[in-house]
C-alpha cells in the first residue's frame, strides 16, 4: 500500500503505484519519495484477534519521510447474551412473538464447541443406530470415545462459562509453544477414535 503525500498532508492510499502516476512501478524508493509518493508502514500493535474484538479505525499519519497506518483501540466484542430492545426500551420481539437475543461471545464458541463435539459423534453414531434397532453392542473404544468426547464437550463449555473478560475468553484459545515446541491451549482438545 502506498500513500501521495502533498505540503505533508495524505492526499490519497492506493495499493497501486500506477494509481498515483503511470511510471510510477518503474521507480525506485527515491523517485517515489520526490513525488511524495511513500510505501505505507502498518503498526499493528493495537489490532486483535477478530473473533473477540472489533479492531478501532485506520488511521494514517506521516512524519519523518513516513507514512503509518495504525489503528485505534479495540473493543471487545459481548461476552454475555444480549435481549435486544426497542427505542422505548421495550423487549423486542420477532414475527412469533419470541424475545429476540443478540448471541454474545461465550455462546457463539460454545455452539462452535457443540458442533465440532457432533462432527466427532457423527462417525460413530451408526453403532448408537444399530444398537438401538438390532441390540448388537456397542464395541468398548467406540462407547469410551463417545462418552469422552461428550464430557470433554461439557469441560470445554465449562471453562468458556468461567472466563469473565473477552482476554479470559481468548486465552483459552490461545495455543502457545511448550516444552518440545509442542503448541497446546488451556482448553482440552477432543478425543481421536482408538
């Protein structure tokens, strides 16, 4: 990205060269400078993780024979549920009358949790089938891993439930390098069919 710099004010950012002047791609670092034509620095200390936060606004800056994009604070996103209402702070409802919920953070990555703990069932769930129609027994690793992946479903939602800041919740997300360079996170990780 590239930004025209007239009389030390940002005119324009592009990511093309050929945006500001024709020859422009042909020119090496002190043409462009001459022309007030500068390659864009990005400080990405305030930007975080999209899935917690909404990232503060782009800002560009130029000083010192450089142009800077930075970002304002970010906010993190709601943790909590949310009953929405309307302009008379009445509850609002949809077309059957039902309360209508924002879903916050905590639940999002639950019903995440909840779907991938489905996705590691589904391919036992033919045994559960056939137990049920012919009683042919379930073989013992197959009802071990269902039973463990329910209750790692059920620690995974637990621990979502305990964190109290959007950093809690991102934390147990978060996969850092251990001893041996193995990465692991706070929260367990599912069960794989012996």
């Amino acid at each position: 990205m590239y930004a025209k710099v007239e009389n030390n004010i940002i005119v324009k950012v592009n990511s093309s060269l050929a945006s500001f002047n024709k020859a422009a791609p042909a020119w090496d670092v002190a043409q462009l400078a001459a022309n007030g034509i500068y390659e864009v620095i990005y400080d990405g200390s305030n930007l975080k993780d999209e899935r917690f936060y909404i990232n503060g606004a782009e800002s560009f800056t130029f000083a010192n024979d450089n142009v800077t994009s930075s970002h304002s604070a970010a906010t993190g996103k709601a943790l909590d549920d949310v009953n929405e209402v309307d302009e008379d702070d009445a509850p609002l409802l949809d077309d059957n009358g039902n309360q209508v919920v924002t879903l916050g953070l905590k639940s999002n990555e639950k019903n995440k949790i909840k779907s991938q703990a489905a996705g590691a069932l589904q391919s036992t769930d033919w045994y559960v089938v056939r137990k049920a129609e012919s009683s042919t027994a379930i073989p013992a690793n197959v009802s071990t891993y269902r039973t463990a992946v329910r209750a790692t479903s059920n620690e995974i939602e637990t621990a979502i439930d305990g964190a109290a800041t959007v950093a809690a919740l991102e934390a147990l997300f978060t996969y850092t390098a251990g001893e041996d360079d193995v990465s692991s996170r706070p929260l367990s990780e599912f069960p794989i069919l012996a």
